[in-house]
C-alpha cells in the first residue's frame, strides 16, 4: 500500500469509495488522513509523557503509549465517520441535529484539550520547575508550621508540667519529660517526613494547573491543539452533497438495506407459509419502506345500515 491509500485509509473512509472519486476530493481525504496521522503521534507523545511521569518507568511508557494512543485515535475515527452528511432517507430535525453536531464536537473538543496539557507541560519544562519548587517550599513551610503548631497543643502541659519539677529537683527526670522527649523526636520525624514527601513529589497535575493559571500563553496552545482536531470534521463537512463520494455512498449503503430487507421479508414469508401453511402478506405502513419517513395515510371505508345486518345475520 502506498502512502496515498494509507492517508485515505487513515482518514476513516471507504477506501473503495474514495479510489473512485476525483482527484481534488482524493486530495482532501488524503490531507484527512495526514491529520489523523499528526493526531495519532500527538496522542503518543502526550500519552508517553504522562506515563512517564506518573510511573517513572520509561520502558512502561512506550505500550502503554501505543495502546492509549491507538484508543483514542479510533474513538477520534469512529466521531469522524459520524461527522459525514448522512445520505440515506430521514426525517430533517434541525434541533436535534444541532445537538447531535454540538455534542460530538464538544467531546472531540474534549479529548483535544485533554491531549494538548501534557504538551503543553513539555513546552514549558524549562520555566515550570521554578513555579513547582516555590510552590513546594510554601507546602513545606505550611506543613510544617501546621506540625508545629500541633505537638505545642499537645506538650503544652507537659511543658508546665516539667518547669513545676525542674523548679522542685532540677536533676529529677520523670515520665512526662521522657514523654516530652518522645513528642519532640516525632515532631522532627514528622517533619522530615513532610519534606521527603514534598521534594520527591513532581507535582505532575498542579503543574497543568500552574501552567494554566500563570501561562496564558498555554490556552493558545489548546486552541491550537482543538483546531487540529476539529480540520478533519470541517474538510469532510465541506464536501459537497452531490459529490461522487456521497452519491457512491448513498448507493453502496442503499443497496445494502434494500437487499438486508428483502431477505427479511423472504425469511418472514418462508416461517409464515411453513409454521400456519398460509401466505400472508407482510403489512406495510410507510410509502418508503425500510427508511420508514413517510406513513401511509389510512383509508376509512364506512358501511351503510344494510352492511351491517348481512355482516350480523350471515346473510
């Protein structure tokens, strides 16, 4: 396969359909398919980092890199293929379709932003570990100020209770001193605990957050990120109705119904004439079967009086 069938098969299309339509339209799904491809690497590139920073493990990150970024490439795929002018008979709803339209954008919207993040984070890794190191140093002052603060409630009588015996025997070592001991010991555990904690922490998510908060710049970036998701979408809304890609389409999918439902007709006959040796007729209620959009109108035959007494009487 060549790299123009590839960039069409990336696109999401029929690949048969596609071989059969203009050079210009050949063209269009081939620069789909460029940008699937950029998406798919984008998707492991952010999937990789994220890995890579929540594990610390490098070699984790390239499978389940490639497993992330392939999900989310497909789900990418299958709102794509949702996105094409439907061509088959159908009731026009111009609110529900707005509806359908805004939500399957939002959500590629969605997995845009929520890709772009960690790129982002990478961009920025030169200027983001200034920002995480303040903002671990005010965590640690603030942690420990609150430990502080905690073992003084709690050696607070203890505190009186040892200058009580220091003023009677000052050599005298009692239980509440060597208690006191004991506090101050976990109360410097604690905090070196609070620091260990804290230093060898990345800060992976309040980095996104920081970035965010402090770095405008970084929404450019997600715009940048949305509007690569949403081209795809718009090359393949902008092809014309009465092109030979939707006229192939609306013929391949036609005859596929057409033929799917006549077998289901023959099958009902067949279970119809072999179970009640009788063949009935299959009620049709639409003008337009299987697409169903347009309901026969129902025909009301009123009788007379003498109708109905031959009908009551047999006669």
């Amino acid at each position: 396969m060549n790299l123009k069938k590839f960039l069409w098969t990336l696109s999401g299309d029929d690949l048969s359909i596609i071989e059969k339509c203009s050079k210009p339209r050949q063209m269009r799904f081939a620069i789909i398919g460029s940008f699937v491809l950029f998406i798919f690497i984008m998707c492991f590139i952010s999937s990789y980092f994220t890995f890579t920073m929540i594990f610390h493990n490098y070699i984790f990150g390239i499978p389940a890199s490639i497993f992330f970024s392939w999900m989310i490439t497909n789900i990418y795929l299958l709102l794509l293929y949702t996105l094409t002018k439907n061509v088959l008979p159908h009731k026009k709803s111009l609110s529900s379709r707005v509806i359908s339209l805004f939500l399957r954008l939002g959500f590629i919207t969605f997995i845009a932003i929520f890709i772009s993040k960690p790129i982002e984070v990478l961009l920025f890794s030169n200027q983001l570990p200034k920002e995480i190191d303040a903002y671990k140093s005010e965590q640690i002052e603030k942690y420990t100020t609150s430990t502080i603060a905690y073992f003084n409630d709690e050696t607070k009588d203890l505190q009186g209770i040892i200058r009580y015996q220091k003023a009677i025997n000052a050599d005298t070592v009692s239980a509440e001193t060597i208690r006191y001991s004991k506090l101050n010991a976990e109360k410097t555990k604690s905090i070196e605990n609070i620091e260990k904690i804290v230093n060898n922490s990345n800060y992976y998510i309040k980095g996104i957050v920081i970035l965010n908060s402090n770095y405008p710049i970084c929404w450019l970036i997600s715009a940048i990120c949305i509007f690569i998701f949403l081209t795809p979408a718009l090359l393949k809304r902008l092809i014309e109705f009465d092109s030979t890609y939707y006229k192939l389409k609306k013929k391949i999918k036609t005859n596929i119904i057409l033929e799917e439902y006549a077998k289901f007709k023959e099958q009902y006959y067949q279970l119809l004439l072999q179970d009640y040796n009788r063949n009935l007729t299959y009620t049709e209620l639409y003008v337009d079967p299987p697409f169903n959009t347009i309901r026969k109108k129902e025909i009301t035959v009123f009788l007379n009086e003498d109708d109905l007494i031959k009908e009551l009487y047999n006669d």
